[in-house]
C-alpha cells in the first residue's frame, strides 16, 4: 500500500508558529524529510522511531540535489510509509514546494500540502514592520534576489516603480547590487529600509536605515544571511509596533493540538 507525503510550512522560525494541523502531522511522522533551517525544537516533535533525512542546503553548496530530494519522498512513499516534508516558512514562497508536489502527482502519491508562515510576512511582523498599512502601503511585492541559473536578473527597473512594500528574500549576497539598481531605475535614495536575519527568532537580528545606506548598516551590525531584505515607508513603523513575543514550549501546545486532532 502506496503511503502519503505531507508538504509543511515550519514558519519563519519561531517553533511556535507551525500551525496545528503540521503540528498533529509531525508527532506521526514515520520519516522526516527537512531543510536546513528547520529548528531542532520542531525535529524533536517526531515519533522516536521516526527516519530523519537533512537535505538541507547552503547558498551555492547544494550536497543533495532537487531530484535526489524528489527521489527520497517518492521512494518512502512507495514503500507505503507517512512521510513529511517540513520546509521554512511556506513551502510554495520560493520553498520549491511547487516542484516537488509536481513529482509527486506524475508519480501517484497521495500527498497533503499545509501552509506555513511566510517569513516575508510573519518574519516582518515580528520586526515591528507591517507588511502593508492604510496610511503607508496598500500593496506589497516579494521577489527573491537569487534566480536560477541561466535566468534573466530580476527586472529592478520595473520593481523601482512600485508603490508598495517590497520584500527581497534570498538576496544578502546581493545587497548592495540590489539597492544601487532600485535607486538608479528610480527609487528614492531615502526610502526606509531593513535586513531582518533569523526573523522570529529569539536570536534576531536587524539594520535599520534607508535604501542608499542599507549595505554600510548591514555590514555595521553583521548581518548575515538567512536574513530578508524589506524597503518601503513601513519600516518607519518599527520603532513603535516592536514588540517582546511570548515563547511557548511545544509541549504546552499539545493539549490543543488533541482538542482539534479530529478536524485533521
């Protein structure tokens, strides 16, 4: 008998944040299959027994390859076993989610996918920085910064002219590209600007400055990658919407995790 494959979102950091229903799906895992930046807290909600398999990647070192991972979740499948695929943030916001599900439905396995977080927005709420607001912007755009190979770069002409919050996930190594290319297509030099590192996270880390002086503050404070870029009136807004978030332990979760384990 052919098992299922659950694609889920972790969030963007904080082990709190899984939803209940990813939750509920962990705790009966009979393999794990995760990423790099999945926290430990989340891994050690699985069954004992369960198989964990780290296919996690860095930037520019990629030890197993998509199609290896693709393999890994048709392989158990097959074998009829539970399998989980638990990636950061959403898995369909540039998780790659999209292509292993593809995998999975020419291949006939039954599969679920459960959104997460994205940390393009939960990752900015818990900076202080509201994705959109009334006052400042009623729109909000998130690209990533780091194409694939062999792709055309991103058209920052055309993302210089939107009125609304960008957010630039994977784009650290670009940084300074990034924003000399949005100030010559137009952008104004002073438009408030943020890189996030580990959002959510209780070792979160954040420059605040504007889009001409992003990359010096950057370096100032040493931020690094995993972090996100965000560029728009609402970073204005950060000084007085921070906020201390309360931490749980996932254990204290579980009883309402079995209150509603029968809408899952």
């Amino acid at each position: 008998m052919t098992g299922k494959v659950w694609l889920i979102g972790a969030g963007p950091g904080d082990p709190g944040l899984i939803t209940v229903k990813g939750l509920h799906c962990l705790r009966n895992a009979q393999v794990l299959v995760y990423d790099r930046l999945v926290c430990s807290e989340l891994l050690a909600e699985v069954p004992a027994d369960c198989e964990k398999i780290n296919v996690g990647k860095t930037p520019n070192n990629h030890p197993i390859p998509q199609d290896e991972i693709n393999r890994i979740l048709v392989t158990h499948a097959l074998r009829g076993r539970n399998v989980v695929r638990l990636k950061g943030g959403d898995p369909y916001v540039f998780g790659r989610g999209g292509e292993e599900v593809e995998t999975l439905a020419k291949s006939g396995i039954e599969f679920e996918v459960i959104p997460g977080i994205s940390a393009s927005i939960g990752g900015l709420a818990y900076a202080g920085i509201p994705v959109t607001h009334r006052s400042h912007a009623s729109s909000f755009h998130v690209v990533t910064g780091h194409l694939q190979q062999g792709k055309e770069p991103q058209d920052w002409e055309h993302l210089a002219q939107l009125q609304g919050t960008l957010v630039i996930l994977m784009g650290m190594s670009q940084l300074e590209h990034i924003c000399a290319e949005l100030v010559r297509h137009g952008r104004r030099a002073d438009t408030p600007a943020a890189a996030i590192m580990y959002a959510s996270q209780q070792r979160q880390k954040m420059a605040i400055a504007t889009l001409a002086t992003l990359a010096e503050e950057v370096q100032h404070q040493q931020i690094k990658a995993p972090a996100m870029i965000v560029i728009g009136q609402v970073v204005q807004l950060h000084d007085l919407l921070q906020f201390v978030p309360t931490t749980f332990a996932l254990d204290e979760m579980a009883p309402v995790a079995l209150e509603l384990e029968a809408l899952v």
